[in-house]
C-alpha cells in the first residue's frame, strides 16, 4: 500500500518537522484510517532509515498524523512511505 508526506504539522507561525500529515491511497474517511494505526511508517533514503513513533488521526478525511523519531528533511514532502 502506498503513503504520501503531504506536509508538516504546523501552526500559524511554526512547523514541526518530526511530525508528518500522511495520505494513505484509497482511505478518504476516518473510519478506514482507523487500520493504520498500529502500523509502523518508514521513511527511506539511499543512507538513512527513518521510523515511525506514534500515529494518530488529524480531521475526518482519513489523514494521519504520524510521529517520526527524527526530523525529515524538507525532499521528503511529497514522497512515499513504507507501512510496516
């Protein structure tokens, strides 16, 4: 199954860059997001491998709020992730 970095958790006047707002293919509802909550989400690079924290629902149209273990760099922002 195939995920997208859509953005950053962010504020008015700050961003989090550990915390990603993620669309899953085909989940448009809180209800079918409620299956990837106890999934793990890995960012991958050519050097660096990194995972997933915590995931929590962000609104009702089936986005995640998933917690990595370090900051992502901004290339991440609209490429996929692995769900473990």
């Amino acid at each position: 199954m195939k995920a997208v970095i859509t953005n950053y958790r962010r504020s008015g006047n700050q961003q989090t860059q550990n915390q990603a707002i993620i669309q899953v293919e085909g989940v448009n509802d809180r209800k079918t997001a409620e299956k990837f909550l106890d999934k793990t989400f890995t960012y991958k690079t050519e050097t660096t491998e990194i995972k997933s924290t915590k995931v929590s629902f962000i609104g009702n149209n089936g986005k995640l709020k998933v917690i990595f273990e370090r900051s992502l760099p901004g290339q991440a922002l609209g490429k996929t992730v692995l769900i473990h």
